[in-house]
C-alpha cells in the first residue's frame, strides 16, 4: 500500500521554510557552503541554494558528495573500485557547511558524508538539512532543519522522487 505524503507544493513549501532556517540561523552568507549527498540530496542542495539566491539575491556556493567509499557496509575490494564523484567547490576550512540529505533514518549515510566533508578540510560547524526524518537512528545525530518529520515502522520505507530525476515531485511511504 502506497501513500502520497508530499506533493509538488509541500515539498517547495518545505524547503522554502527550510532556506528561511538557514538564513535566520546563519548570519554570514560569505561563509556557508551548501553540499548535497548524491543522488537526491544533490538536488534538494541545488534548488535551496537557487532559493537563497531568491530571498536574499546571494549565490551560496554549492557541492556534491558520492559518499559510497565512506560506508561502511561495503567491503574493502569495492572501495578500491569506486570511483568518488564529489564536486566541492573549494576548501572547506572555517566555512559553514550545510550538508543536505532527502531521508534521514539510521543516520549511517549521514555519518559516511561527515567523514568525506573532512577530506576538504575542517568546517567551523557542520549542520544538516533533510526533507524527511523518519526516526530510528542507530548513530547520535539529529537534523538541524527538518521539512517533515514522518514516524515509521522499520516494515515501512520513504520514497522521494524529485522532477529532476523522477519526472514528478512526491513523497511516497510504502508498507
């Protein structure tokens, strides 16, 4: 059984509500670095960093992390094979870096993007930004800008499809 949660309009309605935290949140725009984690997340980055730009006409520098060399459940012998296709636009030292996910759950992706952040030198302060928070963290982490947050079963999974890859915005639970 599938059930639409977001539409088109939520989810925008969401991340507007979400860039409008981080600019209350965030004083300096000069020092904010926006980085989504592939695929998805890359491009809820992208399109809050274009309405940043809206609100406040201010182009925030934008990355992309693969984060699959830095999970850890995958083997020795596939890290050797992947190839990593981040694209952080400059060192990260002393920045604010706001890493931006569709989904949080177990907190383990969350935890493989702060080790590939590191990799571009030490951030004065990492935040998170997800759409969706569907709880049972296995890690110590926690959003600090949350579009939804959706209580679910582990039976339960979330799935986002976003126009730029799915043809269509929404957020469906299946069971």
């Amino acid at each position: 059984m599938n059930k639409v949660l977001f539409d088109h309009d939520t989810i925008m309605r969401s991340l507007k509500r979400i860039a409008h935290e981080i600019l209350e949140k965030n004083d300096d725009l000069n020092d904010i670095v926006i980085i989504g984690i592939r695929t998805r997340g890359a491009y809820l980055a992208e399109r809050l960093v274009r309405l940043i730009e809206v609100f406040e006409g201010v182009t925030v520098p934008l990355g992309e992390l693969d984060i699959t060399k830095y999970r850890d459940d995958i083997t020795r012998e596939m890290k050797e094979v992947i190839v990593n296709q981040s694209t952080v636009p400059m060192m990260l030292n002393g920045k604010t870096v706001i890493l931006v996910d569709d989904v949080l759950y177990t907190g383990r992706t969350v935890r493989a993007a702060l080790e590939a952040v590191l990799e571009y030198g030490r951030p004065k302060n990492i935040q998170l930004a997800t759409l969706i928070d569907r709880g049972h963290r296995e890690l110590p982490i926690r959003a600090d800008y949350v579009g939804k947050n959706i209580p679910t079963s582990h039976s339960e999974a979330v799935q986002v499809y976003l126009t730029e890859l799915d043809e269509k915005d929404a957020v469906v639970l299946s069971k």
